[in-house]
C-alpha cells in the first residue's frame, strides 16, 4: 500500500530543512536519493514561507516498506 508524499532532490531538502521540516531521504526503489515529505506541511502556517516551492513539487504514492526499508 503506498502513501502519497512530495518529491525532491538534495539540494531543495537542504534549503528548506529545519526545526519543524525535515524531508526523509528515499533509502530504496524507483526514488532511491531522492527526499520525501507528507503533502500535510502544505496545510502547516510554520511553512509558510517555503509553501510556494512544495506546491510544484511532483506527488508520488511509495511503499514505506519498500521505500525505507529496516536494516539490522
């Protein structure tokens, strides 16, 4: 089953992370690298300022399981 989340490359993750936004590298499958976050921060005035770049960004469904998967 896959959750809808945005899409990003590093660069864009790097500019926007903060205390209260942390998108979460893809460690595995078709988005390997790249980084994820749940469209929900859109709704979130903390975000406000970096709203206007994460409403372009793509939306894409991913399987946790696959897309992060446990490591021991």
């Amino acid at each position: 089953m896959g959750v809808t989340l945005l899409l990003m490359d590093e660069v864009l993750a790097e500019a926007i992370a903060g205390p209260h936004l942390k998108p979460r590298r893809i460690l595995a499958g078709a988005h390997e690298g790249a980084f994820a976050l749940s469209p929900a921060v859109l709704a979130d005035e903390r975000h406000a300022a970096v709203r206007p770049q994460l409403e372009t960004l793509p939306r894409v469904s991913l399987s946790p399981d696959e897309a992060w998967p446990e490591t021991d």
